[in-house]
C-alpha cells in the first residue's frame, strides 16, 4: 500500500511539473541589436498593445513618468560613448523612463536596469541623461508600442519612440570617424611589439620556421626595451637553440636584470639555470 501511495505521489508530481500551461504573453518581448556606424546599440523591452483602449492622456498619463513599455525594464545598450540629442552618454547599460506629454516627451536614460517598471524610490543621481524628444503624429495608428532605429548613416540614427498616434524621436549620434581613424593610424603604423612576439612565440613553439621566429622575437624586444624580460627570455632560447650559446647568454642577462627589477622570481630561477647550463656547454 506505502509503495502504491508513493507511485502515486510521484505521477501527481510528475504531472503538475508537466503540466504547466503556456500563453501568450499580453506585451511580448522583443531584442534588436542594431549597429550604428562602429556602434553596437542593443534594446530589449516589450511591446504593450493598445487593444481598443486610448494611450496618450489616459492609459499613459501626460506629465507622470513611464516605464516605455511594459513589463521589465526598457533597455539600451551602447558598446560607446554616445551623444544623444548634443548630449554625451557614456557606454554602457540603461533602462529607459519617460514623461510624455502632448507636444514633446522627456526621456531619461536609467543607471539602475533591474526594476520592475518605475522604480519605487526614484533616484536622480542615477539618470545619466535627459533629453527632449519631439513629437509627431503618425499618418495611421500604431496598434502595438515600438522602438526603432531609423534613418541611419554611419555616424548617426534616429531614435523613435511611436504607439497609437504618436511618434516622439531622439537624435543618437555616434563616433565613428574617432573609431575609424584610430584603427586606420593603429594598422598603419604597423604591428606592435606584443604583435611580433606573439607570431614569434607561435612561431618557436610550433616549430615553424626558427629564423622567422627569431627575426620577430628581436623586433619584439627592440621595440619593447630591456625592461620586457619575458621577450627577452624567449629570445635567448631561440638563439641557444639556433646555436648563438655567446648572445643567448648575453640575452639572458639582460632578462635575468629586468626580471630581478621586477622581482619576478620565476624569470629570475629560469634565467639563471639556462646562463649555468649554457655556459657550462660551451
């Protein structure tokens, strides 16, 4: 009887995990990722719909702060610093609040993004941003609440907040000539040091070509000084491997001093034991 009432128990169990109904939800979710220009700019939020009733002045008070949209917070995400209506914004996370009002609709970019609609104890010191958006009226009603990127080039895109009859719009703007021109003059100017010593390193350890490897690793270590211990390191077991024991040991001194400046003890100990080994070798 016990095991039958625990059969049972288990099957009733089973049965309310199982048995969970989905509907759809009332305001879906949505998420775009839009890149502007070299700007990558992320919103999640969720789209109430209008379902017969009037938004603007009655459903979304004017002159009372919105959660611009439904649900969760309302979300923006910029990978840069950007400038919104002439305004700069740094990179980052926001939840998005508004006071629309009939003729024009204050946004306000949110530092906390984990509320749920409006935050109760409302905080000044954590909007980032304010902003005046202009309103237009839309030439036919908009059912469903939206965000939009619109009108975008490489350094700018409208912002447009639009349901039932209203379109309010924000102007982002975003620094791609300042992005642009530092990678043209970083490539331009050729690879760095970190960049010949990693295709050397590469090269030593794969075992692809020593010469090569060898002619990247002492650019490297030209271009970094003597204070970069670990290049130097790698560049006097390429020449005791190449069979230069004289310079791989005058390499190594060199590493061991840097390394004994940066009390580094591991790069003190192997510098010290391959100068001993090769020393003793010649």
């Amino acid at each position: 009887m016990k095991k039958l009432l625990s059969l049972v128990f288990i099957m009733c169990l089973t049965f309310s995990v199982n048995a969970q109904i989905q509907t759809p939800q009332p305001s879906p979710a949505i998420k775009i990722e839009q890149k502007v220009g070299l700007t990558d700019v992320t919103l999640e939020y969720s789209r109430p719909a209008m379902r017969g009733r009037t938004i603007f002045g009655d459903l979304v008070p004017y002159g009372e702060v919105w959660r611009t949209g439904a649900n969760a917070n309302t979300k923006i995400n910029f990978s840069t610093d950007v400038m919104i209506n002439g305004k700069k914004l740094e990179k980052g996370s926001y939840a998005i609040y508004s006071i629309p009002n009939k003729d024009s609709w204050e946004v306000m970019f949110y530092s906390s993004t984990d509320n749920w609609g409006v935050p109760q104890n409302w905080d000044e010191s954590k909007v980032a941003l304010k902003a005046k958006a202009e309103t237009t009226e839309l030439p036919m009603s908009m059912d469903s609440f939206v965000i939009m990127l619109h009108d975008i080039t490489n350094d700018s895109a409208s912002l447009n907040f639009a349901w039932e009859n209203t379109k309010a719009t924000l102007l982002l703007e975003v620094p791609t000539d300042e992005l642009a021109t530092a990678s043209i003059e970083k490539i331009m100017n050729g690879p760095t040091a970190s960049d010949y010593f990693a295709a050397g390193t590469y090269y030593h350890e794969s075992g692809k070509d020593l010469e090569k490897a060898y002619q990247w690793v002492s650019k490297a270590t030209e271009m970094a000084g003597d204070q970069a211990f670990w290049m130097l390191r790698r560049k006097s077991l390429i020449e005791a491997e190449m069979g230069k024991k004289d310079q791989a040991i005058e390499t190594a001194k060199k590493s061991l001093a840097s390394a004994e400046k940066a009390n580094n003890a591991d790069y003190v100990k192997m510098n010290k034991e391959s100068i001993a080994e090769w020393e003793g070798s010649k």
